[in-house]
C-alpha cells in the first residue's frame, strides 16, 4: 500500500533472512504482500546489520543507505514519517498500518 500511495517516489522490496522460502511464500500469502521479495540464502544481510529482524533499511534512489530503522514498525504513520524525514518522499494519508 505505501509503495502504490507513494507514486513510484518508493519501492518496497522484502528479504527474507531467517523462515523457509515455503512458509515466508505462505506468509505473504496470508497478509496480501503484494511487493518482491529475495531470499538472504548465506546470512550476509543479517550479519551486515547485525541484529535480527525485522529491519527496514531506507536506501536512496542511487542505492546509498539513508537510515537503518530496527524494530517493528508500529503504524503506517510512523512509516510515512520515517520515509519522509530519510527519502524526503512525501506519502499521502491513506495507507493502513
């Protein structure tokens, strides 16, 4: 939902670093995720973060990384917030946490 309400200023990609391909596929199922998503086969996200999930990592357009933010993300307010203060993306009202 942020990725459509952002007007392709935002992608959302998920990576997957700890449960099994066939349980984050049924998972993702579950709650409609509607964005990509990568398998961290050999750890090397976990580890170049070094804590566990959940981690949203804000990268600008050019792939330079703008902020680290661990810990669940509690309200697509709060989600808004932290995109507009690192990606300077404005994302309207709208999107459900």
């Amino acid at each position: 939902e942020l990725q459509a309400a952002a007007n392709g200023q935002v992608d959302v990609l998920g990576v997957l670093t700890q449960d099994e391909p066939a349980s984050a596929l049924e998972f993702a199922r579950q709650f409609a995720m509607r964005y990509p998503s990568v398998v961290d086969e050999d750890g090397q996200v976990m580890r170049a973060f070094s804590s566990g999930p959940p981690v949203t990592l804000f990268l600008a357009a050019d792939g330079t990384l703008e902020h680290v933010q661990r810990g669940e993300i509690k309200s697509a307010t709060v989600l808004r917030a932290l995109v507009r203060e690192h990606l300077g993306v404005e994302v309207p009202d709208g999107v459900s946490s």
